[in-house]
C-alpha cells in the first residue's frame, strides 16, 4: 500500500478523553474513531489488525476441531424467556422492539440461540461432539464504556459452544478448548495465563479466564511465577489424545493463579513460596466455562444415548474478546513512541521509507523493492509522501510496524539498504536482495 | 472435512414455509436456520458460501483501490438528524433506546457516518481522491420478510463511499466502481446487468442498479439482448486509466437495459430491434449512485480546492449484497437434484464418497486422496459416514459441489476413480493421480 493513496488519518496531540495506553495510541495511530459512546469504527490500519486476529483464531479454533458459523446479531427475546435470563440480564442487555412490536434484543452472547440449533438437528449420541463457533459483533451496554475498544459496548467476540453426551467427553471438549487458547495467545505474542474462575451453581474446577498481565488490567491478580514460563513452544498436539490434552490442562492449573474474584489468601500463601509469589494487575481477554446442563435442561435440548435413553447435552461456551485483543496487545507491547506489533498481527509486514521522493535513483530503488517484497507475499506499507525523514520515522514509530526499510541516496551509493527492527531499535545495512530475504525469512514461520 | 466431524443438517422434506427455489434449497442443504422472522444463522455450509462471496467482493473492491474500514452497526441518530434522513426513513429503520434513553438506530446504511469520518481528517484536494468501503451486517425493518435471505431483515451488505473534488474526478471513482462489480460478478460466475436506476434530485446517468436476470426476480427488466453477451474476461484494467474506465461504462450502458422503475416503452422500441428485445425478470444485487454534495452540504464535509476556495465534496455510494447473492447464485444455478455452485464460490472444491466404508483398500485410498487433494490446497468435504451410496450421491447433488470423486472397490482393482462434474453430470474414471492433477488444474485459476 502507498501511504499516498491509503487513509491513515494519525493524531499528533495525545487526545485528551483517552485514559489508558492502547486508547491513546490507538486514536493517535489512526487506528479507530469514536462513532458514540462504546462504539468505534475501525478505520483502514485497526481494520487490518483486527482481521489478522481473527484470522488466528479462526485457525486455532478449527485446528482443535471447532466448526464455524454465524448467528445474527439480532434475537428474539423468546428463547431467553425460556432460560431464565431475559429478566435476569440487567440492563445490559440491548432490548428493542421491533415494527411489529415484538421484544429483541441485540445478542450478548448466543447459549440460547445455538442450544435451539444443536436441539433442532441433533437426538443421538451419534451426533456427538460438537463445538459449533462464531466471531460476531456484540452489544453490552455498559453503563460507563471506558478505555476505548478494551470495554466497548459494541464489541467483537468469538464464542465457542461444545455439546457432549456425558462429563467426561465434556472435559475433554474443555481441554481442546484450553489448548487452542493458550496455543492462540501464544501465536498472538500474548503472555496469557489462565485463571480460576467462579465457576457457578455447577461447581467444579472447569471454569478460566485467561488473562494478560499489564499495570492497566481491571482486575488484580495472584499468581505463582512458575505458570508465567510455561509455554506450549512448537509441541505437536493430537485434539484427539484426551490424555495429552489432560496433561495441559493439568500442567498449566496445577499452580496457583486466580484473580481477585476467587483469591485465597491462606491457600496462596501455602501453595507458593514466597519468592515465587506475583500480584499483579492483568486484563481479561479469554474465559472458558463448562456448564453442564444449565441451558439443555430449559431449552429441553435432549439426545438419546447408546442405551436409548433420552439426556440432557452436556454443554461448555468459549469465549474471545477479539476486538479487545487488538487494545490488549498495545498494552502489552508498546514504548514512549509507539505501539510494537507482534510480527503475527502487524497491519504491514514492514514499512519502507523513502528518504527522497523524487529523487530518481532513489523512487526507482523503492518502486523495486516495493515489488519485489509485495511478490514475496509480504504486506508493505510505502510511506511515499514528501514528508522529511523525521516525519516518516516518527510515523512508522507510532503506528509499531515491527520492520522499517530506509532507502535513501547516501546508501544507494554504496548498494545499501537499512534495516531497522521496531522492538530493539537494532539496525543493519544489506544489499536490497539481503532485506527483502531476511524478511522473507522472519515472516515465513508465522 | 470429514462428514463424521462436520455439521451438515440435510433435510429430507421440502420446508413448507420457502416459496422460491433458492430458499428451499438452503434450507434443505443445510446452509441456514431462521431465527426469528428474517433473520438468519448460517450454518456450517452456508457460512463457508458467504465468506467465499465476501472474499472476492474484497479483493476486487481494493484491486479498484478502495480502502477497507469497519463501521459499527449500532449508530447514534445525531447525524441521521442532520442529514435529515432520521424522520423521512420510515418503520424500515430499526430504531433503538439504548440505558441512558439515547435513540440510537441499527444502522440500514452509512452515508452519515462515513461522511462524519471523511470531515473529521481530510480537510484538502490533496487528500482526495478516497473510497472507503466495507463490509458489515445491517437491518431493515421489513414488513413482510421473505424469500429468505433474498429478503431478510438482517444482511451483509457492501457498502464503498468515494469523496472526490469535483464531478469529473466523481464520474471516475463511479467507473471504477462500474468495472469492479463487473468483474467481480463475473468472478461469482453470474451474468449481472447495470441498469438505468432512479437518480434521485440530481438526475443526471450515474445511477445503476446491478440484476441477474432470474424467473424469480422481484423486478421486471426490459433490455437489449446484447447487452448480456458483453464480458470483461481477462481483460487487464488499469484503474487510474480514465479513457479505459470510460469506455466500459459507454459499452455497458450503451444497450437498452431498465427495470420497471425507470422503463420507456417508446424509447424501448426505438432503441431496440424487436428480435433483440427481452422482457424478463431479475434480481437486484448491487446499486452504485453518485449523489454529489446531498451529504457533504447538511454535514458541512467541505476540502480546500487548489486555490484555497472550501467546497463540498462530491460523493457517491456503491453497495452488493453479500448475504443476497448466495440466495441469487441459487436461482441462477441449481436443477431438480439441488444447488450447483460455481467453482468460485463453492463451499468446498470437491466432494470425495466413500463407496464402501469400512473397505481396508477402499479407505486407505480415500484416506490418501484426502491427504493429497488438501496437501494440492483443494478443500474437501469426505463422505466417510457408512450410508449407502444412492444417499451420498442424493447429498453430494443437493448441496452442489461442482465436483464428486468417487472411490469403490471394484474401480480400484482396475486402479481408477471417478471424477463427475455436478453441472454437466458427465464422469471419467481416472487413476487418482490423475484425478488430483486435474482437479488442481480446474482450481487453479480462480
């Protein structure tokens, strides 16, 4: 993309509403513009960095065996008379009335909905498992919407819903979901560590939230330091082998962390030597429950076992702030200039800057370069304006593309381009055929 | 895919409650459930149908150099006030309270907002010319909702806004738009006609509305035949050129072609030799309109001309219907037995059946024609389930992959496979190697 012909509209005075990082960097970087309050639009750079989340959690979740749909935004308020939480939502919940007078209301989550579908299609043990899944738009409405797209009312959200003939399989389809999340937030460049939850009537240990330590987290947390270095790495998982997906979720539980919602104060202190002890504040961005038969029982959601006898589905939702991710890795990942992508969910692979626009030799050496990455299949942003050089800098800075190209007329003389890296600030010069192979390089693993 | 791990819900019976074909046939292939009057979840197959049309709709609206945004769907009626559409937009619009007594409104379409966005950061010529576009649910209040997705009353719509300096510059981002669609539907494999629409209080030739022509259509069209055989093939369009872009709107509106809005039978007849005439009927997928200053002038959207002068910018709007056009694609593709997807667009590239489940040679030679087909980058839907064959065969034809192979025990004694296209029905026994080739070959151009 030519910067000259893209809409990348960035602030140079901090706004003044915004209270935490990401929403200030996010406004300043031309990322998204407040339509009302709670609900932004996407503009062309927050746009891009939303879909690559997306993308990667469509991935994961497909990988581990989830199927993706797609249920609409508006519901009627029908099914959730039937479970209980039409009166029980607060004033949260959306409602409208549409020209026939009838009660909708705008989805904030979709229990109801898929529990009607999976009953619609599904009687037999022979239909089991499933884990049906979207990414849609939902509203909340919050009664003070704050930190930008961190808690929106109109926000993006994977949810995921897992239907079992029993508690044992319904474990299992909980640690595929388990695994996918932290191999997620692990391609995402996210430290994200999940916690015990409140898990509701039901009880049980089956109920995380996955969060993100950063200072800005609305909630605080209590963690031992050893679950901070485990990482899945490059291990292969079969989400079919319910005795490894086990072991994950038995290695990453086993030490404490909680938030303040279910901290123990006496068991933390017991469980964890002292050294080892964080607290800490961190931001949501995940949360996994499994809630047995809380919706199937309602909503009569019945399938016949081998036996013939007729049981409720055994049910767990999944849940991904997908919009939220975006302003959740800028708190995570950004410096006094800017913010700094993660090669995995940058907007533009790399950026190139040319130093003197309308030098000839100079335009000649971008407009190769240009191609030559763009034919590699990686995503160039073309800062091609007449800008001065500290303006250009200053820009790609701001807007954290992980690798910047510099081509001006000093270098050209001696057959060099310079390479700088966002994260370290490193540089280095190489022939224009070495740049565009180290980027190849660096970018073909994701 | 394999068919035991995938969410297909064929139905047998023809639902009572669809009245035109391609609503049937959604129903029945498993692609949508209703749920509430016009409002749709797509399931599993269905889903993978509309992300299909998106993605072309997006590669073709950037490759013409429109710029992706996302704008929320819940909008404030502050500016519908100042444009004055909130009062004249009648019940159609679903307007909503939001906690704090707001009126809000579930956006039908994005002129005010996307011109509020434009006004708040470009402010010159020289950041002009600019199309945003983007693709995102809506809703319109129907009265009566039908047709299913034809009608609905949520849907996904495209929808690009060009912000230019003067009509000239207008008349060229409305031919770029002309060409996009052009190609675009060409690439969903329908023959798609612009014709003459109402152009509102600006008169004036740039308002087209784009039909397929279709037994079921809502509209009458009245048009000279050749305007059908006209074709973009692979002709290479330079979207900067604004000779070349010309001459395509000239050739393309050119021939007599109207809906009943706008027909002339007096100038029908003297426009059209009788053996060219064809009365029909069609369905309308696209709109593109230029409106001038109706925006910019009640939202004060002004930019700096050359000489320092502030004047209105000149804009237009250009929308598909994404979630339409699988319902369209239907009427214009289907026979008795069900849907026949274009290669384009089909949810996957081939359908593989398994004549005899459980056959040790008949699944290890399916096992590894899946393996290779998804290794050459082909999606498959494999029918691994244990049913008969007649009923696979009635499945596979119902849900119109455009190609089935088909592997039994006795070809693969003779060491083939049979390869049969959905849309002539016409089949080949081919060693499997072959049959991947030739099928990569198929795929290979889209």
């Amino acid at each position: 993309m030519r910067l000259t012909r893209y809409f990348l509209p960035v602030l140079k005075e901090t706004p003044a509403e915004a209270q935490i990082v990401s929403h200030r960097l996010m406004l300043r970087a031309g990322m998204i513009r407040q339509a009302s309050a709670g609900i932004y639009s996407w503009l062309p750079l927050g746009y891009r960095v939303l879909r690559r989340i997306e993308e990667i959690v469509h991935q994961e979740q497909q990988r581990a065996g989830a199927i993706p749909v797609l249920m609409p935004t508006i519901q009627s308020a029908d099914l959730w008379r039937q479970s209980g939480r039409y009166d029980a939502y607060g004033p949260e919940m959306l409602r409208i009335k549409d020209r026939h007078d009838r009660d909708m209301l705008y989805g904030p989550t979709n229990e109801e909905m898929i529990t009607e579908i999976f009953k619609a299609y599904c009687g037999s043990y022979r239909d089991l498992p499933k884990n049906l899944y979207h990414i849609q738009w939902k509203f909340r409405d919050e009664v003070r919407p704050r930190f930008g797209v961190m808690r929106g009312r109109e926000f993006l959200m994977k949810d995921a819903y897992s239907f079992d003939l029993d508690h044992a399989s319904a474990i299992h389809s909980y640690n595929q979901m388990m695994a996918a999340y932290l191999r997620t937030f692990e391609r995402l460049g996210l430290k994200a560590v999940p916690m015990k939850a409140e898990s509701g009537p039901i009880g049980g240990d089956h109920a995380h939230e996955f969060l993100i330590l950063a200072e800005t987290g609305e909630s605080g947390v209590f963690l031992d330091r050893t679950v901070v270095d485990l990482s899945l790495g490059g291990r292969e998982i079969d989400f079919d082998d319910r005795a490894q997906l086990q072991a994950i979720f038995d290695d990453w539980t086993a030490p404490y962390a909680r938030t303040d919602d279910t901290h123990d104060e006496a068991l933390f202190h017991s469980m964890v030597p002292e050294e080892r002890r964080v607290e800490a504040r961190g931001i949501e961005v995940g949360h996994i429950f499994y809630f047995g038969t809380k919706y199937s029982e309602p909503l009569e959601a019945l399938v016949a076992t081998p036996e013939g006898e007729k049981v409720p589905v055994h049910g767990g939702s999944y849940g991904i702030g997908v919009s939220r991710l975006v302003g959740a890795i800028i708190e995570a990942s950004h410096d006094d200039k800017g913010i700094i992508w993660p090669e995995s969910v940058a907007p533009f692979a790399v950026g190139l800057v040319n130093l003197k626009q309308g030098d000839a030799a100079v335009d000649a050496a971008c407009e190769d370069l240009y191609a030559k990455l763009e034919a590699a299949g990686l995503s160039v942003l073309y800062d091609d304006t007449d800008d001065r050089a500290g303006a250009k800098f200053a820009t790609m800075e701001l807007i954290g593309l992980p690798w910047r190209l510099t081509v001006g007329p000093r270098g050209l003389k001696s057959g060099v381009v310079e390479l700088a890296c966002r994260r370290t600030g490193a540089s280095e010069e190489l022939t224009p055929e070495a740049a565009v192979a180290k980027l190849g390089a660096i970018y073909a693993g994701l």
